[in-house]
C-alpha cells in the first residue's frame, strides 16, 4: 500500500512543496532520540547532498571533505554513509562510502539514514540556494537541523548561501537552526547570519583536490588531435536557463510510458524546465559561445577543448560543437575520471566557463579563465581579481566581451592573483579544520584526535606548491 506521503506527492500540483512539507516534518521532530554511541565506538556521520549525479564539482569537494575529516578526525574515528541517486559511488573518490540510494519517497528515506547517524555535514557546494533545485536545499536544511535538534554535529561544510525564494528562505530559517554554516565566502556568511545562522568564515574544500597527473592530460589531448605545441582553450559551457529542477511525477510516469520529456529529465523524478523563453535564451547564449570560441581559435591559432563538467552538460556540449566549423575535442564528466577532467583544465592556455569548479580547478596551474555568471557564485569566485574575469551570461554581447576579456588578461598578473587567493582559501581551510574538531570534540570528548604536525590542510598537492612557491 503506498504511504500518505506518496499519494499526495504524486497528486499534488506543488510536488516540491510536499517533498519540502515532509523534509521539515522530519527537521523539526522533537522528540527524535539520537541514535547512541558507546565510548570508542566511530561516527556514524551522513553525508547529505546529491551524490551520484556525475557532477565533477561536486565529487572534487564531497572527496576532498571525506579525506580531510578522516584525517581531522582519524579514520578509525568515522564512518561515513552518503545520500545518493545511484548505488555506487566512485570508489576512487569515496573509498569505504557507503551509498544511500535516494529511491522511493525521499523523505521517508532520509528518516531512517538520520536516525542511523551521529552527525550530519552538507557536502554541496550551493548549499543553501534556489538556483538549481528547492528540494535540494530543503534536503540539506532539513538533515542539518534534524542532528543540530538532537543536539549532534550538524555542518554545512564549505558552503554557499545565496539567492532565496520567499518560502525557501523561511525553510531554511526555521528548519536549520542550530547547524553551523562553514561558508566558503563573505558574502555567503553574511546571508547566513541573515538567516539566523551559527557562522564560520571557511573555503571551498574542492582547492587541494589533486588531479592525474600532467602526463595523463597530455595523452589524453593526443590522442583528441593536439599536436603538443598549439595553445589550447578550453570552453565549459552548461544551460543556464533550465533550472531550476522541480519534481513532476505525473511527466516521469509519462516518460516511462511513452518517452517524452527524456530531453529535459535530470534524474529521478525531477525535471529541467521546458519554458519557451529560457529555451531561446539558451540559443541565443551557445551562439555567442560559438562565434567567441571560434574567433579565440582562429587568433590564437589554438586547439579547442570543450570540457562538460557535470553530465546534464553534454546537450550543451554537443551544441556548442555543432556551431563551430572546425568542430573541437570533447572531454565529458561520466566518460572521464574527475581527475584526469582537472588535469586537462589545467594544461589550458585560456578557460573560459560557466561551471564554478572548472574555474577554481584551472586557478592551480596558473591557466587565465574566464567565468561566466548566471548566479551569484562565480561573481564571489571573482572578486578581487581584475576586471573582465566575470561576465553575465545573458550579456547580448558575450562573444565580444570575451574575446576583449581574453585579450586583456596578463599571465603574471593571473598567477599573481591566484596566488594571493589560494593562500586565502587554505586559511579558511584552517578555520574549518579546528571547528570541524571543536564541533565534534563536543559531542564526542572520547576521541583520541590525531596529531596535525604538517598543518590542518597536510601536504599540498604539487600544482599548489608550485603556484605558493
């Protein structure tokens, strides 16, 4: 027989609202005990976020947040179990992760993995935002204040809080309360005191990813056609205009039937936009890319790469290519290690991208990028950096801005700034390491934390020593 939860979620003309409903239900129990800990006995810590959807970004930072509680912690100290939309996690990325599968009606789902856990950490980059899906928010909202309720570590870890709507910044203000928001910028920290919000000044944790090493990128491009001495620029491009994802259970029962509505289906029962408006916005946007990306190639005389960082980003992929006369080799997330995509970002002469983490995976190299805004994000990734690294994605004129942004942009003037704003991240890397151990000393006074003699972040990948040095 199917649950309450499920008949008025199927039926319901706001599905994500149920979804929301049901997640708060959850987040605001009181009389939840937590689940118990014998002295000595490990962590059972849930990894809220939407592991399993082929995005580069955020596998690099959920990775790289396993390995640095593990070693913050000690890794006979932790466990970890992730939310997940597939069963299997990348094992190279997630050794000893276990998945759970995001199958059936969610929240009944996450209830029983919080009740499971000792402490909960959001792992998604935009942690707190309506750009890409209400019901992702709600989720990591909802397991934090579920923990922080019961008195558990609850962190959003790395986080970035931006725009609301109206009835999701009311979720998240009473639904997160207690949780402290280690956030990744200022401005992210002071929205989440706007809130109401404990906060920690912090970074992304994707920065001291390391990737495959150059070798690998170089035989990776070789055998795409490059020659081993022409530049290379490379292009990152998404659909900026079709999210948010919403739940439409009535058109995945459809598509199962019939197929229609494939083409905009990102995962489970969630749904790209299909607005005519956004649609040709979008044509209008793969054309500027096109017309800016082939002019760079002709006036470089450089081999075009096109990097698709998440797998939702392959449609944009495929139409970039088909605009460009002298097509372009294509590196796709899903086809792909993560760290062999990061490598071949970084032996670029010039990145050009929408993507957050193609911009902070090129920055170690010392590659010139360009970031393209539809949000918030890579404006905060930006700032500070001279003018022209950020433009708006819906610019009529993109392609000239481009094209004029590239011309402008000094190599040594480049690596100095990412210099000055690695060096920044690691420190906020720091403040996140002693209150990740201070958090978790609280709840836990037993655990034997492990010595940190080479720093809170340890040894730096090579490509960061290099840029430090």
């Amino acid at each position: 027989m199917l649950s309450r939860g499920i008949v008025s979620f199927v039926t319901s003309r706001d599905p994500d609202a149920v979804l929301m409903e049901h997640l708060s239900a959850m987040s605001l129990r009181q009389d939840r005990a937590p689940s118990p800990r014998a002295p000595g006995q490990p962590l059972e810590v849930l990894l809220s976020g939407y592991f399993g959807a082929g995005n580069t970004g955020s596998e690099m930072r959920a990775s790289e947040i396993v390995r640095h509680m593990r070693r913050l912690l000690g890794p006979d100290n932790v466990a970890f179990s992730a939310l997940s939309l597939t069963n299997d996690l990348p094992r190279d990325l997630f050794p000893g992760v276990r998945a759970c599968t995001l199958s059936g009606f969610y929240p009944d789902v996450v209830a029983a993995e919080i009740a499971k856990c000792h402490a909960v950490v959001a792992c998604e980059g935009s942690t707190f935002k309506s750009t890409f899906s209400e019901v992702l928010t709600a989720l990591m909202a909802g397991t934090l204040g579920a923990a922080a309720r019961a008195e558990q570590p609850a962190i959003a870890y790395g986080a970035e809080v931006g725009t609301l709507t109206p009835r999701l910044e009311a979720y998240v203000r009473d639904n997160a309360r207690g949780a402290l928001i280690m956030a990744r910028n200022q401005a992210s920290v002071e929205r989440a005191e706007a809130l109401g919000l404990r906060t920690l000044s912090g970074a992304d944790t994707a920065w001291t990813f390391t990737s495959s090493p150059p070798e690998v990128a170089r035989q990776w491009l070789a055998r795409a056609g490059w020659n081993g001495v022409d530049p290379i620029v490379v292009f990152c491009p998404v659909n900026p205009f079709w999210w948010p994802v919403r739940a439409e259970p009535a058109t995945f029962a459809a598509m199962q039937r019939t197929g229609q509505g494939r083409d905009r289906h990102y995962g489970a029962v969630f749904f790209h936009s299909n607005d005519e408006i956004a649609s040709a916005r979008y044509g209008v946007f793969i054309r500027q890319l096109a017309d800016a990306f082939e002019r760079l190639r002709v006036a470089r005389n450089a081999f075009p790469v096109v990097i698709g960082m998440d797998r939702v980003d392959a449609a944009a992929c495929a139409d970039l290519i088909a605009r460009m006369p002298f097509g372009a080799a294509v590196f796709r997330s899903g086809e792909h290690d993560v760290g062999d995509l990061i490598a071949i970002l970084r032996q670029a002469d010039l990145v050009v991208s929408a993507r957050f983490h193609a911009l902070v995976g090129a920055m170690p190299s010392g590659a010139p990028s360009i970031g393209l805004a539809f949000d918030e994000r890579v404006g905060n990734l930006m700032r500070g950096a001279e003018p022209g690294r950020a433009l708006a994605a819906d610019a009529p004129d993109l392609a000239d801005q481009i094209v004029a942004a590239a011309g402008r942009l000094d190599p040594d003037v480049v690596r100095a700034e990412a210099r000055a704003r690695i060096g920044a991240e690691l420190d906020g890397m720091a403040r996140m390491a002693h209150g990740l151990r201070a958090e978790f000393g609280r709840f836990a006074p037993d655990l034997s934390l492990p010595d940190l003699h080479d720093g809170p972040v340890g040894a730096l990948p090579l490509d960061i020593q290099r840029i430090l040095a």
